[in-house]
C-alpha cells in the first residue's frame, strides 16, 4: 500500500522531533507543521494502521522500525537535495522548501547521482 505525500511529511516530522526530543505527542506534530489537532489525529491513526507508527504506554508517538526507515530515507533525500540547491546559490529557507517538494518525485537514478555529486565535490 502506497503512502501519499502527507503521510511521508508525517512521518519525516516524527523523525525530526524524535532527533530532539524523546517524546513526541500529536500537539508537537500539530505545532511544527501547523496543522490542526484533529488533522494530525486523523492522519496518525492512518499512519498506525499501515504500521508505521505506535504509541508507548505514556501516550508518545514512535516510529517503528518500517517507519524509522522510510523517514530516514524521506529526510536524507531532503538534506542532500537541499544541500545541492544551497551550493548552486538558492537561499537555504527555498531550497528546503523546494527540496521537500520535489523529492518524491525524482527518480533513485537521479537522487543517486546528485548524491554522487556532493560527495566528488565536498
């Protein structure tokens, strides 16, 4: 079962909050993203049900181990596109922006060779 765009946001947000922060609850999500409660309630219990997220015995939100890697993989494709944009020139705030748009939508062919690129040229 595929997982839609917003799902992937939710689930590379729960990433970065869980890089700061051990607990994760819906009002952080809600905060960070900007989305109402309700919102962010409705698009967790899908995220539940398709298995990548669960809540511990405190009521925090955490990745499983699916969930864990389609955010790592959702939020290294993000760093290193944006990265790229920052070093032809593009203002970090827009690259991010930009590279969190685009991101789903380039091939593994061309990802890996952006990869390819900053790494020759670190």
């Amino acid at each position: 079962m595929a997982i839609l765009e917003s799902g992937e946001m939710y689930v590379e947000t729960i990433y970065i909050l869980s890089l700061e922060s051990d607990k994760v609850r819906g009002k952080d999500i809600s905060n960070y993203m900007g989305f109402s409660r309700p919102s962010v309630s409705r698009a967790l219990n899908s995220l539940k049900e398709r298995g990548l997220v669960k809540k511990d015995k405190n009521g925090n939100i955490i990745l499983t181990e699916g969930g864990k890697i389609l955010a790592k993989h959702i939020h290294e494709r993000n760093i290193l596109i944006a990265r790229h944009f920052m070093d032809l020139g593009v203002d970090e705030q827009t690259a991010k922006d930009d590279a969190r748009q685009i991101e789903r939508f380039l091939s593994d062919t061309t990802f890996e060779a952006i990869r390819a690129h900053l790494i020759k040229n670190a």
